[in-house]
C-alpha cells in the first residue's frame, strides 16, 4: 500500500511537471535498465512498437545489464505516464 502511495505521488509530481514544462505533442526520451535478456528487451520494444520510436540498446561494460533509450513523439504527460506504468509490469526494469 505504501509502495502504491508513493507510485502515485511520483506520477502525480511527473504529470504537473510535464504539463507545466511542455507544449504537447513533444518528443520525450525514456531510459530504462533491465538485467540483459532478450525476452524483457523485447518485451520493452513491443510496448513502444506502433509509435514510431527510436530505440537504442546498451550493453554495461559486464554485461549483465542492458540500458534502453526510447526517443519517441508524445500527446501528453498521460501518455507519457500510461508507457510507465506499461513498462513497470516488465520484471526487473528499473525507470530512469
């Protein structure tokens, strides 16, 4: 429940952030880090498919992560928020 709170706060702050910065549409760029494996990869990209996004990979200099770097148009600071909330149910994805 906590945890939920405190989620809910952070999209809160984002969103009025986004709308207070930000004349819509506008590209926005969102980093993630997942453990390296292609499956949440692609899970990831899947999400962001039909957007016409630009999508770049990054391996850490071990390998066990991978940092992906979505560049992508937006209509709004709840789209933005609604591809957060669809990436967080990847396991092990970590938002920047």
């Amino acid at each position: 429940m906590k945890d939920e709170k405190k989620t809910e706060d952070f999209y809160n702050r984002l969103r009025e952030q986004l709308e207070a910065d930000t004349t819509w549409p506008a590209a926005y760029l969102y980093k993630f880090i997942v453990p390296s494996n292609l499956e949440k990869i692609a899970e990831i990209e899947a999400i962001f498919n039909e957007t016409g996004a630009k999508i770049n990979t990054r391996d850490s200099s071990k390998g066990k992560y991978t940092s992906i770097s979505i560049k992508v148009t937006m209509d709004s600071p709840d789209a933005v928020i609604e591809k957060y909330l669809q990436v967080s149910e990847v396991e092990g994805v970590i938002s920047l």
